[in-house]
C-alpha cells in the first residue's frame, strides 16, 4: 500500500494487508518459460531436420553439440546438461500453467460447454492448448528422461534405430502434433497477452498474428512429419541389423573420401 | 402486410423462472414474420404484444445505451437491441447470459455482479482528503485525456464480455474485462490519487487481472467496441511489473 490512510473513501484500503507478488511473479514466470520452449522446440527442430540435408549434416550438428568441434572429442553429457534444464523448464511451465486448468467436473462442463455454444476462435483454441499440454506432461517427459540419460545416442543411424526399431516413432509423431499447436498457438497467445507487436490497430495486428501462426504451425509440421518420415525409412531399412553407429565416410576412410567444405580445418589433420 | 419476401422467423427462447416451483428450463419456439430493419427489440416486443405476455426479457433504451438487453444470441453475447435480423439465420435461438443471476426468461441482474464488482474493485475516484474541498474550482484536464478516458468509461456493463469470457465461465471470482477495463479508466484519471500499488490490491491476484487467459472473447463480442485487448495488456503489464519488484 503507498497511499494507505490518505486515500478517503477507500474503505479498509490500509488495514489490508499487502497482496502477495506471486501472482504476478508466476503469471509472468508461465509466460517467460513458455517463450523459451516455445522457441527451443523451433531450434529444436531446425536441428532435427538437419537429416533431411544429408546424414553427414545430421551427424556434424549433433557432434557440435557435444562439443566435438570444440575439444575435439564429443561429450554426451553436455547434451544431457541442456535436457536437464529443458527438464526444469518444462516441469516448471507444466507447473505453473496447471493453475489455469479446470478443476473440477463442474469447470469441465462450463469450458466444454462454453466453448461449443460460442464458437469463438481463440477460446477454442486454449481448449487445443490445454488438450495438448495435457498430453505433453506424458509424451515429452517419456522423450526427455531417454534423453538426459542416453545423450551419445543421436545420429543418423542412433536416432534412426531408436524411432524404428525402438519403436518410438508413434510417440514422436503424436508430440509433434502437440507440440506444434501447443506451441505455436502459445506464441501467438503471448503476443496478445502482453501487446507485443500491436502496433496502432491491434484488431488488424492480432489478424496478422493469426496468420503467422497458422503459417508457423503448418510449416514446422510439415517439416516435422518429413524429418519424422526420413528417420523411420532409415531405421526401416536397418532394421535387420539395428544398433550400429554413423560415422561419416572421410572419418572412416579418409584418404578416399576427403571431408567435406564445412569441416573445419583444424581438425583435417587428427580426423577421429 | 405480406410481399412475401420476408423470411419466417423461428425464434427459440429459453423458458425458465426459477420463482416459479416446480418450473423446468425449457426452448420454446415462436414464429413470426421478419419486417425490414428488424431488431430483435422489435422481435420480442412484437412476440410478448401478439403472441405471450409471459416471456420475460429487459429493455430501456433500445439504443445500445443502457446495456439491460444483452442475452446470448445464438450462443453469442450482444444486445438484441443492437442486433437485427437480417444478421442471423431464420431460427436461432436466445438465451439469458450465464454468470449473472437469472430473474427469468431471458432476464438477468447483471447490476447486482456489476455492484459487486463495483465495490470489490473501488472503481469511483479516490482523492487525497486535503484535495476535497467542494468550493473550488475543478482542475482542467487535457481534451485528449478527457478523450482517452471517454474511451474507457463508454463502457455500459452489459455484460456481455463476462458471459463470453471462458475464465469467468469456469471461476466466479474472476474479475472480467469489465472490471480491468474499469482499472484502466481510474489509472488514467489524474483526479484519481490510487497508485498501481493500490491497483495491484485488488486485481493483483489469479481472480484479477493474472485470471485472464486471453481468450479475447471480451474484445471481440463487446458491444461498445471498447479496446479490450490493448487495456488488458496493459493492465497486465503494469501490475506484472510492479510484481515483480
């Protein structure tokens, strides 16, 4: 309180006590995690899709992040540093967007209802949202723990196998679907909560909003189901003889099959 | 007279005085002829002269003014006085809004939520007790403040951005846009003495102005037209910030 008693007919204004900040601290704490996710899950898939460029690509990006180009020797346990704090994130948002889930029957009901009879976009889609994140708990959790603690085991045949012949393919295909809806609709929701980029006509600017979104989401879907698609037609045709390792051409044979332009030069005298 | 070009209409009511014992909600269909520049106004003045006394719904000013006439038109929040015919399909159906307390029919007391609302968030000017003095002169204000605050205070409390809104729906205790509206209207103010500290006493809570999920419903159903989203964010803004700290 910073006027208090001076204030008159503010009936009982100073004998109140003063209001916790957590709310404000959590309302922006979901916001601020779910922007970081939101656009970890955009690199995230960037770097995925390196398979659709070749397996030499998909193999260099998972190397330099286990900090191969860097000390040259790979260190799984840095990826599994980056998923424990994806982790935290994550559990964290989980956390703090429960608050605005229904409840109980009763809310249930009333959204359920609320949304069919009104059939308003953006209130349908939080119940997408809602739907989705749900569902995250579950798949991005069960994807998250294989992660943290089998970090070396990325790469275009390692990754391949496991999406295949682990099986893991269903899961994966279902969370890209959440994750892009969740996500980008997240985005989208960010902006207008906050009035991020609404310009002087904010009807027209959350318009434009609405259409970027649905361009996002369709685009990373469609990435995400190609690079889903090229992972299981590798772990396919491996399928018989799974488990192996990649490793690029020039690193097995190197007088023969020369590294290509991006490897760095550093490194073209130690190969291995 | 008939020309025959003028559609049929089937307008479905909910039916429901909870004064009445034993009474079960119900649709009750009535026909009649649309007329040019029909309102719905003019629709159920004309339903309750010619064909039931009984159906019970609120008018005063049928100029979007008031705001006592706003009902969920075909499962859409708006004020059937502002609303014509030629706008919706040949049946549809009205209903009184959720959240406020039904008095029956399509009736509801949104004055008493308003009232509530009211007082929960001291939504009048509050000035310093030295400031009081009946006998001077009241200070100038800046037309384009004066506009500004116009802006906001255009609000009628319909209600209809609370029967719209999916957290209001779902929690009692939010506040709607029309309480955080109202915030916006008093921060501008220059007369009132409040700080955001202040503000943030009675918005600064997960049933104030963190309760909102931004479903924007509010923005786009309110009859007035009034700046919703931006307010809302602003608002949000303003108090995350001093949360924060």
């Amino acid at each position: 309180m910073q006027t208090g008693a001076e204030v008159i007919a503010g009936v009982g204004l100073a004998d109140r006590p003063r209001k916790s900040r957590w709310p404000a601290r959590m309302d922006l704490t979901q916001s601020l995690s779910g922007l970081v996710l939101a656009l970890f899950m955009w690199g995230h898939m960037f770097f995925v899709s390196s398979i659709l460029v070749s397996k030499d690509f998909m193999w260099a990006i998972t190397k330099m992040f286990e900090g191969y180009f860097f000390f040259g020797r790979a260190f799984p346990g840095i990826v599994s540093m980056v998923v424990f704090g994806v982790l935290v994130i994550f559990v964290l948002h989980a956390f703090l967007a429960m608050r605005k889930f229904p409840a109980n029957y009763r809310q249930y009901r009333m959204f359920i209802g609320h949304k069919n009879l009104l059939k308003h976009g953006d209130t349908t889609l939080w119940w997408v949202q809602f739907v989705t994140g749900f569902a995250l708990f579950f798949l991005a959790t069960v994807h998250l723990y294989q992660m943290l603690m089998h970090p070396g085991d990325i790469g275009p045949f390692e990754s391949a196998d496991r999406v295949w012949t682990g099986r893991w393919w269903p899961l994966y295909l279902v969370a890209l679907f959440c994750v892009e809806l969740h996500g980008g609709i997240g985005l989208y929701r960010l902006a207008v909560k906050w009035g991020w980029l609404e310009g002087k006509d904010a009807d027209a600017s959350r318009k434009r909003l609405k259409a970027a979104k649905w361009v996002v989401t369709a685009f990373f879907l469609v990435l995400g189901v190609t690079t889903l698609a090229a992972y299981m037609k590798i772990g396919y045709d491996r399928r018989d003889d799974p488990g192996g390792r990649y490793t690029p051409a020039w690193l097995v044979n190197p007088p023969q099959a020369p590294p290509p332009w991006w490897w760095p030069s550093w490194m073209r005298e130690t190969p291995k | 007279m008939t020309n025959g070009e003028h559609r049929k209409l089937k307008i479905s009511c909910l039916r429901y005085n909870p004064q009445e014992p034993g009474a079960a909600p119900r649709m009750q269909t009535y026909e009649l002829e649309e007329a040019d520049g029909m309102t719905l106004f003019i629709a159920l003045n004309e339903i309750r002269e010619k064909q039931d006394a009984s159906l019970q719904f609120d008018f005063v000013c049928r100029a979007g003014i008031c705001g006592s006439c706003a009902m969920m038109i075909n499962g859409r929040p708006g004020l059937a006085c502002r609303t014509q015919t030629k706008d919706l399909p040949a049946s549809f159906t009205l209903a009184p809004l959720p959240v406020f307390e039904l008095i029956a029919d399509l009736s509801v007391n949104t004055g008493k939520w308003m009232r509530a609302m009211s007082e929960r968030l001291q939504t009048w000017v509050h000035m310093k007790s030295a400031e009081v003095d009946l006998k001077r002169i009241e200070e100038r204000m800046e037309p384009e403040l004066a506009e500004e605050i116009y802006l906001l205070d255009r609000c009628i409390e319909c209600g209809c951005c609370v029967a719209g809104c999916g957290s209001a729906r779902m929690r009692e205790d939010f506040i709607g846009a029309v309480g955080i509206n109202k915030i916006a209207r008093f921060r501008l103010d220059p007369r009132d003495a409040r700080t955001d500290g202040d503000y943030y006493e009675v918005i600064g809570d997960d049933s104030g102005v963190f309760g909102c999920m931004s479903l924007l419903a509010c923005h786009d159903v309110c009859p007035k037209d009034l700046p919703l989203q931006t307010q809302l964010a602003f608002i949000r803004r303003k108090m995350a910030a001093l949360g924060w700290k």
